[in-house]
C-alpha cells in the first residue's frame, strides 16, 4: 500500500471514491437543513454527524449489502448510503404516517431491514452484545455475513462494550467494532472517559487486533474497515477500529458544547474537515473539478429541500397504530384498550 | 406416559425443539459440559454439539444481548440465565431491548427467543438467589411470561415458548425441580395464555401460580375436611393473562384467593385483583384475598425464609379466616 499521506494515484475504484464523496455531501446538507430544521421547531430532535462523514460512510460503503448495521447514534446515513430512499427517511425524524417504523422511535434512530440497520438504542453500548449475537448467528448458519458494530468514545466505558468484546474475541465472531472518537461523550472529553493510551488498545486485552486510523480521511478509514471486514469474513475474527475524528457541532439539538469546549479547538479540527480532505485527494487525482463540486452541491441541496417538502405533506401517524407490533399477533387485551382508548378524545395536536 | 422430574421435562423440551427445528440453538453459563447447575439441560451438548449448545463466558447482558442479536438475524435461541435475580444484571436487554425493538422497528424485525430462568423459593440461597421475579417481567410490553407448575406443562410450554414469535420469558422453579409427574410421549406442545382448572370447588377460588400450585392444591384438600370446598387455578402465564378463566372461576365460587411468592407491592396478585374488582365486582362475595410474601427482601436462613413465603398452613388459615 503507498503511504496514506502522499498517495500519487488513487487506491480505490473512481465510482466507490466519488459515491463516498457525494454521499459525504448529501449527509453534510442534510445535516445542515435538519438542524435549521430544529431550531425553527419543525424537527423535535436531532444528531448531526458533521465532521464525522468520513468514519460512517467509508467505513459502511466497506460492508456488502447482506451485512448488518447495528450504529450508534451517528450512522443513520449508512443507511442513505445502502439505498434508503430520502423521504421515508425523513419521515423517520418528523415521526410521521411516512414513517416506515410508524413513530416509535425518536428521530436519528431510524431503520430498515431493507437495508440490513437495525435501531440504534439510547441505552448506550447495547448495541454491541446484539451486533456480536449476529455476528455468531451467521457463523452458526454458515453463512459469509459481517456485522458492523458502532460505537462512540463514550460507549467504551459502558460494561456492554467489554462484554461484547470479550464474547467476540472468544467465540471469534464475525463482526467488526467501529468506534467514532469523536473526542467527546456530550461533555465528557475522551481524555476523561478512559485512562487508556487509545480505544484501539482496548481489543488486546479481549484476544484480537485494534487499529487506530485517522477517522477524517476517508481513504484511511476505508482501508482498515474493509482490511477487518474482509478479515471477519473469512474466518479470521473481530477488530476493533478506531476512527479518530471530531465532532463538530454540538452532541445533540438539545446541547450546547460552548459551555465545556473551547471553540479554538473546534477551529483546529474544522481544518481537517473530512469533506476538504477527501475533495482535495480528488482533485489531485484529476477526477473532480470545481464545476463538479458546484453541480454537486446544488443538486444535492435541491434533493434534500424537495424531500423535506415532501416529507412534510404526510400526516401523523394514525393513533390506533400504536398498538401495533408490541406483540406479533394483536392480543384481545390490547384491543380492548385500543377501544377504550379510541372512545376517548385525541390529545395532541389535533385535539388543540 | 411417562414420569419425568421437572427438570428432566425442560432437557426433554429443548431437546424436542432442537431436533425439529435446527434454527433453535442454546447458550447460558454451564449449560453445556456441565448440564446445567440445576442439572436441566444434561444430554444436550452430546445430542446437539457445541456449535448449538454452547458454554458462554460469564455476561448475563452478553448472553441475553447475543441472543436477541441471533434472534433479529433468523436464528431462534433459547438463553439460560441461572438465577432469575440476575435479570436486574441484564434488565437493560430484557426490558429495553428484546421487548421494545419489534415494536420500534415496526415489526420489520421478529425476535422470537426464549430465556429461561431458575426462579424462586426453597433453596435458603436469599435475596439475590431466590426472588421471585415475574412480576417485574409483566409490567414491561412486549414480553410474554411463563410459569409452569408441574413437568407435563414445563415440557409443552417451553416448546410452544420456542415456537412462539414473541420473546418468551420462561420460569421454572427451582424448588420444583425434583418433583415428578406424568408427561405424554412424543411430541408435546402446549398452548401460552391458558390456565388450567385443577380443581373444582363451590366456596372459593385459590389462584396460583408455579411453586405455590401444589401448595394450594394441598391447602384446598385440608379446606375440604373442614367444609370449605375451593377451586384451584394454575395461572401457568401472566402474558397472555387467560382473563376468561380466571374471571369464570371467581364468579362460580364469588371469592377469589391469590398465592404468590411476589412481595406484597405490585406482585401479579395486585393486577389479578384489580382485573377482578374492574370486570367482577357485583359477583364477589367478598374482598379479594392477596397471600404474598411480605415486601421484604427474601431471608436465606430456614426458618426464615419459611416464615416469608406463603405456606399451606397459611393459605388454610387466610381462607378458614375470611371465607365465611
């Protein structure tokens, strides 16, 4: 492999390195008109992964389409990425009739098994039990599945990580650990969440390899992911990947880091914007152009604005759904109380 | 027919379950080599081998974590989790997790699996090793809750757990575990969500559940002599709850007892007897009876521990007290 930093000509297909490239875009307009969104109260909820583009989308482009997700709270646009349409997407976080999981989770934790992601939990670390549990299924049905487990820094100090760590490493389980350091855990800095001199060191102590990579340059991230993927798949066990990289923006719609975090830093880290990283490597490769870019992201923005537009035309979601799914079969005491409860007033907007 | 004891019927269950269906695979701490700490589940790793039934480090979330896990991608797994106490280790994946993501996802994603669990009195192993913790399963949604009484109906409800598309939570007792009885030869399944009419009576209904079935079938056999006569009802499932039985037995006899090893607050007698006072009122003759363990933690000395749990000689003289 040439060195990362002085790559003369690209290490990937042109197709693979310019979908990374324009969903990175997608995801950072996306982002951008979501919280707009927030902040003018048509979205009650929101996570960007702004200046974390890189990690999640060079790392999920890695896996094959039977694959599984199970993300943190991050990587809804792997989803994008794996052929999620926009709209239903959106749906997900106005929590509307669009909605293909009806309402029931709050925005930024859609899924689809469509495209093989399941829910993120706001339980943090649960994931990562469940993902390695996938993972000794497909090894069990003999089948060539990986599974993509992500996490944040924060996620690391919970017991769920180290024992779904420790179950990988001892049943060799196909699955991959994708950690995002971002640097921050809400506001808990990663120099306070763990005394360890990495999160990549923590996989030694659970029997398997962890590489550290620079979660900004998609070229990096996406070689060690696809190096651990294609490890998994062929029977060689779990790796633990951290991306180290850096977020942005604030946790959530309902945080604000300029309380805890000093905004030169943030300055520092908004020079090694992932987007600028990877667009300059295209450029220099002579396969994008600033025509292109423009195209881009005019096109992109056009995209995003016209499935809010539609988005927003749905409906909510009909009340008698919520009954729905709890259990497979509808149960009599559920319909009961579906009753009693349709015999009753709306509340909520429609009541006002 | 053949007699098993209790614990015979749950290796007996699994092994039916896994020779049909090569989906349903096995996993908890020393369930494999060593059959089991109660001795359930001997045989299995010889029948079925260690890639279906496996051995696991010791991670109550991990194995509760990793099943739900195989159940969202195809697999149907039965996890153990040696004591029922050790839920609150994994509660996190039982009641925020494997009863909630159908219903997130919108159904897209099944997770039929099954944790079975040692649960209950009988042992002197205490607060942390002996509670009965069915209640705490039953007040969360989207999860199912078994209970069986003798070995014929842990044998058939384990395998209609198994079959079921639902994550069933299945408690077996561990005081019941050396107890025999008759279950029918080959292949047998049972149904979730139906209780059982033990025994007719014309006075009271006594409701049970588990350990404290026979406990209640003798107290209603020294009530008879005295010239109370009591129906007796084996709940056998709190999720589904079979309402129509229970609100059927009460009305004939217009008293209703319940016997459960719940602390007082919140155990499933509070809710039987609010669907009771709710659906029955004018047929009562009565007040509604709870025998429960007292809310407090369970003792682990004898003498203790014996003088927590409801016994026969208290539910006689609960009901000679207040069924007249």
């Amino acid at each position: 492999m040439q060195p990362l930093h002085k790559l003369e000509t690209p290490p990937l297909p042109r197709e693979i390195l310019l979908r990374i490239y324009r969903e990175m875009v997608r995801l950072r307009t996306l982002d951008e008109r979501m919280m707009t969104l927030q902040r003018q109260g048509r979205v009650g909820f929101y996570g960007a992964c702004t200046g974390q583009e890189a990690a999640t989308l060079a790392s999920a482009i890695a896996l094959e389409k039977s694959d599984w997700i199970f993300p943190a709270l991050r990587e809804g646009g792997a989803m994008l990425l794996r052929g999620f349409p926009l709209v239903p997407y959106l749906c997900q976080i106005f929590g509307n009739a669009g909605d293909e999981t009806k309402g029931r989770q709050m925005p930024s934790h859609m899924a689809s098994k469509s495209v093989h992601q399941v829910s993120w939990s706001s339980c943090i670390g649960t994931q990562l039990p469940q993902a390695v549990g996938a993972a000794m299924a497909a090894k069990i049905k003999g089948d060539r599945t990986v599974v993509a487990a992500y996490l944040g820094d924060g996620a690391t100090s919970e017991g769920d990580f180290h024992v779904a760590l420790n179950f990988a490493g001892v049943f060799k389980a196909p699955v991959v650990f994708i950690c995002q350091n971002n640097h921050w855990a809400i506001s808990v800095p990663s120099s306070k969440q763990t005394a360890s001199e990495s999160i990549a060191i923590k996989a030694q102590a659970y029997g398997f390899g962890g590489v550290k990579v620079d979660g900004n340059d998609a070229v990096a991230v996406h070689a060690a992911v696809k190096q651990a993927v294609d490890k998994a798949r062929s029977g060689g066990g779990p790796t633990l990947v951290e991306c180290e990289t850096y977020r942005i923006g604030a946790h959530s719609s309902s945080d604000d880091p300029t309380r805890y975090r000093d905004e030169r830093e943030v300055e520092q880290w908004r020079k090694r914007d992932p987007l600028d990283l990877l667009r300059g490597r295209l450029q220099s490769w002579g396969i994008w152009s600033a025509r292109e870019e423009d195209e881009l992201r005019a096109k992109v923005l056009e995209e995003v604005n016209a499935a809010i537009a539609e988005a927003e035309k749905k409906p909510e979601p009909p009340r008698e759904s919520l009954f729905e799914d709890v259990y497979s079969v509808l149960p009599w005491s559920l319909r009961e109380q579906r009753e009693e409860l349709l015999a009753s007033p709306p509340a909520g907007k429609t009541s006002q | 027919m053949a007699e098993l004891t209790y614990r015979e019927a749950v290796a007996a269950g699994i092994a039916q379950e896994m020779e049909r269906d090569e989906r349903v695979v096995f996993l908890g701490e020393d369930v494999a080599a060593a059959g089991g700490v109660f001795k359930t589940t001997v045989g299995l790793l010889e029948k079925f081998g260690p890639c279906r039934v496996r051995d696991t480090p010791i991670s109550e979330q991990a194995i509760v974590g990793a099943a739900m896990g195989a159940a969202m991608t195809g697999l149907r797994p039965i996890a153990e989790i040696m004591f029922s106490d050790f839920f609150g280790v994994s509660w996190d994946m039982i009641a925020n997790e494997i009863a909630k993501a159908r219903y997130m996802c919108a159904g897209q994603l099944a997770l039929p699996l099954v944790i079975r669990t040692a649960n209950g009195s009988g042992s002197r192993f205490g607060a942390q090793h002996s509670q009965s913790v069915e209640n705490w399963v039953m007040a969360v949604p989207g999860l199912k809750v078994v209970a069986p009484s003798n070995p014929a109906d842990v044998k058939g409800l384990l395998a209609a757990a198994v079959r079921d598309p639902d994550p069933v939570i299945f408690f077996e007792h561990k005081g019941l575990y050396a107890t025999k009885g008759e279950v029918p030869d080959g292949e047998h399944v049972d149904r979730l969500g139906t209780a059982k009419v033990l025994r007719q009576g014309s006075d009271v209904t006594i409701v049970a559940l588990a350990a404290m079935v026979p406990r209640a079938l003798q107290a209603a056999q020294r009530l008879e002599k005295e010239g109370i006569s009591a129906t007796v009802v084996d709940l056998r499932s709190l999720v589904p709850l079979d309402t129509k039985t229970l609100l059927v037995e009460t009305k004939k006899t217009g008293r209703l007892y319940t016997v459960e090893e719940n602390p007082r607050l919140c155990g499933w007698g509070a809710e039987i007897a609010s669907i009771v006072a709710e659906e029955a009122f004018y047929d009562l003759d009565g007040p509604i009876v709870r025998i429960t363990t007292p809310h407090v933690p369970l003792p682990a000395a004898d003498e203790l521990e014996d003088n927590t749990v409801p016994t026969v000689e208290r539910i006689v003289e609960t009901v000679r007290r207040t069924a007249g």
